[in-house]
C-alpha cells in the first residue's frame, strides 16, 4: 500500500518564549492511500491544530507532513494553493462558508478554477445534495439555512472536487443521528469505490466506528490506536472503551 498521509516530528507551539503553549509535541502518523482513519482524544488535544496544520492553513513549529509524497510544510505558495485545490477536501469544524454566496455558489466554489464543463458541475451538485438532502436549499443563503443544513453544504463543497484526501473536523457535530448515518454511508461509499483516503475527528464513537482505525491523541501526543477487525458494532465498544481509558472528554465517559 501507499502512503497517503505521513507525519513525522510534527511540534506545534504558541506564544512566545516567555508565554509559550506547546499544542502538538513529536506526533508521527501515517495513513495508506484509501484509508479512511478517525482522531479522537479530549477537548483542547490539539486535533483542530493538527487538521489546520494538515490543511496547509496553519505552519507547524517543527517536523514534516507528506501528502500524496510531497511535503506541504516546505512547499511554495503558488503551488500549494493549485495542490489545496486540486488534491484536498476540507470539512472544518466552524464551516467556513461564504456569507454572500447562495449554498450552490458556495459549493460549486472549489470547481471555478478547474476544466469541468458546466454540464458536469450540475450533475455533480445535484448528486451530492440529492444524498446530502440540500437539493431544496441550493437557492438560499447561510444564514437562512440550519446549523445542521450548513454542515451538509460544508460537507458538499468539500467532496465535489472528488479529492484524493479529506479532511473532516467534526463533520456530524451538528447532524441529527439520521443525518448522520446517511453522510456516514455516503463516506464509506466514496472511501470503498473511489479509495478517497479520509481524515476524520469526532468525539462521537458512533461516528469513530466507521473508520478503519482510530488514532487517539492527548495533550498533543500519540496516546494509543484502535485498529477495526471485525464489526462495526465491536469496533465501537472498543472505541468507547479507549475514551474512558484516556478520559476528559468524550459524550461516552459521561456514563
Ligand atoms: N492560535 C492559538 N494560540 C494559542 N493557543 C492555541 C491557539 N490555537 C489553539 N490553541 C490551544 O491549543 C490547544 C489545542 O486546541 P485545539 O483546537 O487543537 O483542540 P481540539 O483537540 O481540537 O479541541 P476540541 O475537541 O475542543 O475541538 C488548546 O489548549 C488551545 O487553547
Ligand atoms: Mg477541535
């Protein structure tokens, strides 16, 4: 198999000398092409740090980051942004969408740049929302849509440019459980047939147990991995039980 994803001697640092927080301290990771790989670990780990670091928006203190075999952390502008657009997916945990646009602008944006013909941008809007169940919807703006709604448009751009890589940061945070087992399947449909490799955090082991490996991190280090091998359903008891080990967070140590 092939590396997709490869973190060495990833460091991320705050502040100051006097003032300094240390967020993410000597992380190595790897993820095979088509993998599909959950992070979880308490609030405040460093896992939205790592997804921004990850998504080039933010430069890591120390270490290296591989995508696809070239490292993001030592590449130029220009060409970072054609890389972002072409091989990337974002899914981040605040949205991100684009107050003025309508939610079809909005998730046909990633495709402006690119050579599809109109004809193959439509069907591929009408095709995601159609199961992303925002096909009503195209027509409005943000703020006149649901949380949960602005999550699925998220979801929506991030996935119409069909990118070798996903990164999602709580893509079912504001998704109703059904809503949420449809996008689920969906991912799992995209990660099986077209080997779209994914990146996912949650704190939601329901969510966690369609990955085929989960990475828990805590105070910004490796604290252990739970790898899949058979059900889902004992996957999840696995994932429940590595949250209570690892404690601090996490809707399952609440009982
Ligand atoms: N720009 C920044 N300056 C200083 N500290 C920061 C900055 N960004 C994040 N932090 C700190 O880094 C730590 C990790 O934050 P991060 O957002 O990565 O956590 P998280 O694991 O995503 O948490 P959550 O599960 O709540 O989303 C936190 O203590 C946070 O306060
Ligand atoms: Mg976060």
């Amino acid at each position: 198999m092939k590396k997709m994803i490869d973190v060495q001697h990833l460091s991320k640092s705050f502040g100051t000398r006097s003032n300094k927080v240390t967020v993410l301290n000597d992380l190595n990771f790897s993820v095979e092409k088509g993998e599909f790989v959950g992070i979880m670990g308490p609030s405040g780990a460093g896992k939205t740090t790592l997804m921004n670091i990850l998504s080039t928006i933010l430069l890591p203190t120390m270490g290296s980051v591989k995508i696809a075999g070239a490292d993001i952390t030592q590449m130029r502008e220009h060409r970072l942004t054609d890389f972002r657009r072409e091989k990337l997916g974002f899914i981040f945990q605040d949205f991100n969408l684009i107050d003025s646009l309508t939610v079809k602008d909005n998730i046909i944006l990633p495709l402006t740049v690119s050579k599809l013909s109109y004809d193959e941008m439509e069907e591929r809007v009408l095709r995601l929302t159609k199961i992303l169940k925002i096909e009503h919807i195209l027509a409005r703006y943000p703020e006149e849509i649901s949380i949960g709604q602005q999550q699925r448009t998220a979801a929506a751009r991030a996935l119409i440019s069909q990118p070798l890589v996903l990164f999602a940061d709580e893509p079912t945070g504001s998704l109703d459980s059904k809503a949420a087992t449809e996008f689920l399947n969906y991912l799992d449909e995209v990660n099986l047939h077209e080997e779209m490799t994914i990146l996912m955090v949650t704190h939601d082991p329901y969510t966690a147990s369609y990955c085929n490996r989960v990475l828990f991190i805590k105070d910004g280090r490796f604290f252990s991995e739970v790898v899949r091998r058979s059900s889902r359903k004992e996957f999840f008891e696995k994932v429940i039980d590595m949250q209570a080990t690892i404690g601090g967070g996490g809707k399952a140590n609440a009982d």
